[in-house]
C-alpha cells in the first residue's frame, strides 16, 4: 500500500481522491465486522465462539395410561387356559349305582337306569340299552359284594338246563360252565335265549337275551366291558 503524505504537505486531488476511497473501503469493512460480530453474538474484533449445544429433551411416558389409551386384557398362560375337555355328566343314581355305571363302557351299553327287578343281595342293578344289535330285552348289569356272590347268582338263576351242561353257545346249545374271565351259563328261558355270565375280581355279573343265539353270541363276544 502506498504511504499517506505527511500532515500539512501540498496533495493533488488525484491523492485526495485516492485516500478518501481508502477511507470509504475501511469504514465499510469495520461495518461488515460489526456486523458479523453482532450475528454471532460477540463484540467486534472478537473471536468466534461457537454456541453450545441445545441440551436434548427425553419425554418419559407416564406409567398411568393416557385418557386415549385402551387397556388390554392380558392373555392366560396354559395353566390359566380353560380345559376344553368334555366333562362327565353328573350322575343322579345311588352311590353303588353310580359306582357300576362307571365301570360300564360308553361303546357296549348306554342309558342305564336302576334295574326293574335286581336280584336278591345285589349292590347294585342297572339296565342298559345295548349300543349294538343282538339282544332283545336292555341287559342287566348287577354288582355283588363278592365274586362268590355274583358266580351264585349266574348258577342259579337260570335253573331249566334241558341238554346238559358241555353244549356250545354259539349254536344254541345250552352250557354251564367257565369262560376266561369268569363263569358262564347259556340256556333256553321260555321264547329266548339268554346268556349269564361274570367278571372275576370285579364282583360283577351281567345276563342278555335275543330270540335266536347267533345275534347274541355275536354281541357277547364284542364286548369290551370290564375287559381290563
């Protein structure tokens, strides 16, 4: 930059021109100083400093929910899950009554009701409807209070053996005797012909009749009652 001429030397206005544009430029770059100085915040001539950092807002929602918020059913673990398992229905029979009934199989017989004519010293006597076809009349069901009870009752109760005692069931012949899983007696009562027989260690007896023995040596022989 050239010098300014001393204080009271004779100037051309050529370097008057000159030095009041280099007063003008000065002036208006101290403005723009000023300026930026006020932008940012400092005094001019000062150094910048940068502006410290907006401190971050956390919002932590409420424990309480709000008014628009729906409440939610929580779901039922398994243990809180209902059973969907059909139940039993309740029986409104007497205690021995109910006790034969549950020892019966919902796939032979079905619709058990006290006996119309129980045997003498039985516990308890139901007749039920035979699920399959072969016997006529619903069989009865007797529980005894003893093995011996229930094998006397078989024995006795149909007391016409016409043909002896070593016939075979299946063709209408009469038979006193033993099956595998207790006693057995088929014999002719009249227009029928029944079948007696029991259940060893269950202290049960059962009978059954059909107007011919085919039909209902067929349905004896598929009955899973008592089997176990």
């Amino acid at each position: 930059m050239s010098r300014r001429p001393a204080q009271g030397a004779r100037t051309s206005w050529r370097e008057r021109v000159h030095w009041e544009m280099v007063g003008a430029l000065a002036g208006i770059g101290g403005l723009i100083v000023a300026l930026a100085a006020l932008r940012t915040g400092g005094e001019p001539g000062s150094s910048t400093t940068p502006a410290p950092p907006t401190p971050t807002v956390t919002v932590t929602e409420s424990a309480t929910p709000s008014s628009r918020s729906r409440s939610r059913t929580p779901k039922p673990t398994a243990e809180e899950t209902p059973s969907t398992e059909p139940t039993e229905p309740t029986c409104v029979m007497a205690p021995g009554e109910c006790r034969l009934e549950k020892m019966l199989g919902s796939a032979d017989l079905r619709n058990c009701r006290p006996a119309a004519r129980p045997p003498a010293g039985a516990v308890a006597a139901l007749d039920c409807t035979a699920v399959r076809s072969g016997p006529v009349h619903d069989p009865m069901i007797v529980l005894f209070r003893s093995d011996t009870d229930a094998e006397t009752w078989v024995e006795s109760y149909w007391w016409a053996l016409h043909d002896g005692r070593g016939g075979n069931c299946a063709t209408g012949a009469e038979y006193k005797g033993t099956w595998v899983r207790g006693k057995l007696l088929c014999t002719i009562n009249g227009p029928y012909y029944a079948m007696s027989w029991t259940y060893t260690g269950r202290s049960v007896a059962m009978t059954a009749e059909a107007w011919t023995p085919q039909p209902l040596y067929a349905w004896w022989q598929g009955l899973s009652l008592l089997g176990n």
